[in-house]
C-alpha cells in the first residue's frame, strides 16, 4: 500500500495549472508580444531556483461522479527564488486567465505572498498585468448585492514597502488595484508600448465623456515623466535585467547590510579628464553623468528615475566595491535648479537611502530654487523644504562634492550643516547666497544709478566681487573644509566609502 495514486493525482493537477488559461489564450498573450506569466519568472530569476506556492490553488471542475475534470488556477503565480544566489519573492499575474483580474488570484493567495516578504525579511518582486481589483460590473450580478470596497492585504503590501525592497514591473495594461501595486514599490518600470497604467482604463473614462486609448491615457511616456514609475524599458528582458541590478544594490531587509561587491576598479584611478570636466564660463554647461561614471567603480552607475524631476540625478554605484546611494545636480537641464519635481525626486531618493542605510554621496552643482511664477505655481518652496528636511533627517553618513555652484537654500541642502561635514569642493568651487550674476543689479541699485556710466561701473563692481569670490577665500575661514584636484574624487570617496560601511556595519 503505497500513496502513488495521489502522486499521480498531484502531478496531474499540476500539470493542469501549467496550462495556465488554456493553448489558445496563451498564444494570444504571445501574439501581443508579451511573455506568458510562468516565461517571466524564469527569464527573472536564477535558473532553477524557482520553488512555486500554491500552484495548484484554483477552481476545479468536476463531473457527475465528482471526479475532477480540469482546474482553472489561480492567475497570481508566487513563490520562493533567488537573484544573484539571494532570495526574493518572485510573483507574476497572469494575463490568460480572468484578464489577470485580482478576484481570480484567490485572495489568500495574494496576502500570502506579500505577508512571505515582510515574514521571512526577503525582498518582492511584482511583475504586474491584470485589470484591477473587483472583477467586472457583471460580478455583482453574480454575487448578488454590491460591496463596501476593501483591499485584502494591503496592510501587508504597507508592511513590505518599511521593511524589504520592492520591485514591481508593470508588463501590460494595469488598471486599479494593478496600478496601485506597480506604484507602491521601491522601484518600478514599465516597458514601452507594451504597458499602460491607469485607475481607470479607457472605456471607464470614455464614459465620462473622454476619448483615449490605452497607451494616450496612461502609457510608459507619461508616467515615466510625471514620477509615478521610475523607468521605462524597451523589452522585458531589460526590465528582468534592471530589477535585477536595482536589487544588487540593496540589502535583502532593513537593518541588514547591503552586499559588496569583489572590487574591479583601482582606488587610486585618476581620470585627467576631470581637471578640465567644468567649463571656466558658468554659462556653458557638462556632463554630471560622465563626471559620475569618472568617479565611480567603472560600469557601477545605476540611475533610475532620469524622466522626471530631471535637475537631479539619482542613482546607486560603488566605490572599490561599497554601495552607495548616488545623487547629483544636471546643470543640463535647468542649470541644476531645483523645482517641486526635482525636489519630489531627491526627497524620495534620499529617504529610500536612509531607510536601507546606504552612504550618500552627493555630486553639487545647485544654483537654487527654480524662480518665477510657474516655480511659485507649482509649490517649489514646499516641496524643496520637504527634500530638504529629508537630507537633514538623513542618519547615514553623507559626503558631498561641490563641483561648481552651491547657491541658496537649495544649495545648502547639500548636506546637514549642523553635523560633521565630510564636504569637498572642487578650484570651481561658486556659492553664497544668490548668484552675484543676479544679484549685484539688485544690491547696487542705487549706486548704479547714480553712476556717470552705469555699464562700466557695474563691470568694475563685478570684477571687485570675482577677486572676493574666490573659493581659496572661503577656504581661509574654514567656511570649506578643503579643495581638491578634482583628479583626487575618487580615491576620497572610495576613502569615505569604507568608513562609512565601517560605521554602519558590514556583511560578512
């Protein structure tokens, strides 16, 4: 007497669930260029590692004599993987069965793979292509009497976002709850073309009286430049490949640390090109980025969010193989002025690396606050305090470089002065309180008016102020801790690198 028969029944059960919606809905899923949901879980974790949970949880049809003759499974796919020899909590909708809908996931199902992340301290990874919460409005004809509307789990999808790093890749149309699940992550994507995010979809919003089709209402060029999801991608392969590097950065829970990597780069590498990086005319602007990459282990630099808040970069990279959390000015796009999108950006950027304690190193080149009536409109002064405040907040150590400017109350955001400054300033080196460009005219009023010949006596007015400018100046008060060759980052920081690990712990 043995248990085979059940075997048997298990792995024919099985077997059913593999088929996921059926032969004919899955190669629809292909025919629209997408993989099927069991395809994107291999193509995003370690091969082999994937152990699945609850796979044959579904439907079951039965006959007269009760014997089961098919299974319609649940569309949340989830179970336990690794990335990198680190293990995630791998899930993914599937689109073939119920159009992905979260009423056919089972919602126990549901709540159990998020509650295994926070449980276990793992990190989660959604891969996202369904239509919502509720089912259609046919449902309510089937369950007979509408509903107070609630979330199953979502305390535990609150409990994942303070506790373990969250990924979520939006794969297809993601309406309602499928979009709140994109957006409440760590780092989300969306893959061009292929996925649209909105609360409601088209047809929903047409009824209101607006026409629009999926990728016009709520495609990957939208929301990748208003900051509700951090990046596009051109193919889901990229966007495994990205989930992939933004977890390499990360520890797998908070209060544990982030990994280091085997070091690949010389500390002591000294890029000529830096001595020259920053044009003598404040009006001509460069490239941060190649500044960034430059200082960096080589090939270490990963931005996300470069769409939206564009006057700050944010990203993650290495140095001699720590991680640390990267943020810099883009004098490309705004000349690094601050405005309520950029500020949105570093204040989340800098909370999400204090909460996985990572080092923050800050590359400044920060002529202030965005000025004018659309600056004014838009909140600026709100939502730069707000950034603000979070670096202020911020306990993990913090270096920063003054690359060129440092202006105002944005330019002093740099760090927290009322803490030990680990600051370097580049011979580039331009702060005070407004730049002297836009303020002399204001603060000379009155003698230029006076003068027999305004023009050259604000050109001597302006040389005057140049040779009282001069970062050796600050340096002599200690208003700056030191000026460097800007050949000298990168050993710096790959100095304040390993002691700020030292400080906050390292993996063994």
């Amino acid at each position: 007497m043995t248990w085979q028969a059940e075997i048997d029944e298990l792995r024919r059960r099985e077997a059913m669930a593999e088929k996921m919606g059926g032969a004919e809905k899955v190669a629809r899923q292909h025919r629209r260029g997408k993989l099927d949901a069991r395809a994107r879980i291999a193509g995003l974790v370690d091969a082999g590692s994937f152990r699945e949970i609850g796979k044959i949880a579904g439907k079951g049809h039965y006959n007269a004599a009760g014997d089961l003759t098919d299974l319609s499974a649940s569309n949340l796919i989830f179970g336990r993987a690794d990335i990198e020899g680190r293990p995630v909590v791998a899930s993914a909708d599937d689109f073939t069965v119920r159009g992905g809908a979260a009423d056919a996931a089972i919602h126990r199902k549901f709540t159990q793979c998020e509650k295994m992340a926070h449980t276990l301290g793992i990190p989660i990874i959604r891969m996202i292509d369904g239509t919502g919460g509720g089912g259609s409005v046919r449902t309510l004809e089937e369950i007979g009497a509408t509903y107070v509307p609630a979330v199953p789990g979502w305390s535990d999808v609150i409990r994942n976002l303070d506790t373990v790093p969250v990924v979520a890749l939006a794969l297809g149309p993601t309406a309602g709850l499928g979009a709140a699940r994109v957006v409440a992550s760590h780092y989300s994507l969306m893959v061009k073309g292929l996925s649209q995010l909105f609360a409601a979809g088209p047809a929903v919003v047409e009824a209101l009286g607006e026409a629009s089709d999926k990728e016009s209402l709520g495609g990957s060029a939208i929301h990748t430049r208003n900051g509700v999801v951090d990046d596009e991608v051109a193919s889901e392969a990229e966007a495994f490949q990205r989930a992939r590097r933004f977890l390499s950065y990360l520890p797998g829970r908070v209060g544990q640390p982030a990994p280091r990597t085997k070091p690949r780069d010389r500390i002591d590498r000294r890029e000529e090109f830096l001595l020259s990086a920053v044009p003598r005319d404040s009006r001509q602007v460069y490239s941060m980025r190649k500044v960034a990459e430059a200082v960096a282990d080589k090939g270490s630099v990963f931005e996300m969010g470069r769409q939206w808040g564009r006057a700050a970069i944010t990203a993650f990279a290495r140095f001699d193989g720590w991680p640390v959390a990267l943020l810099a000015s883009d004098p490309s796009f705004l000349g690094g002025s601050w405005e309520a999108r950029t500020s949105e950006k570093v204040e989340r950027f800098v909370k999400l690396a204090d909460q996985f304690r990572l080092p923050i190193v800050h590359l400044v080149d920060n002529p202030g606050f965005m000025i004018g009536l659309a600056a004014e409109t838009s909140g600026t002064i709100r939502y730069g305090v707000q950034a603000m405040n979070a670096i202020y907040r911020a306990t993990v150590p913090l270096a920063s470089v003054i690359v060129r400017r440092a202006y105002g109350i944005a330019g002093s955001a740099m760090s927290n002065a009322d803490e030990f400054q680990y600051r370097f300033a580049w011979p580039s080196g331009d702060w005070g309180s407004l730049p002297i460009e836009g303020g002399i005219e204001v603060a000379y009023k009155s003698e230029l008016e006076q003068a027999e010949d305004p023009a050259a006596h604000l050109a001597a007015i302006r040389e005057r102020l140049n040779r009282v400018r001069s970062p050796f100046r600050t340096a002599e008060r200690y208003a700056v801790e030191d000026i460097i060759d800007p050949r000298d980052t990168r050993p710096l920081l790959c100095e304040f690198a390993e002691l700020a690990w030292a400080r906050l712990g390292t993996a063994s």
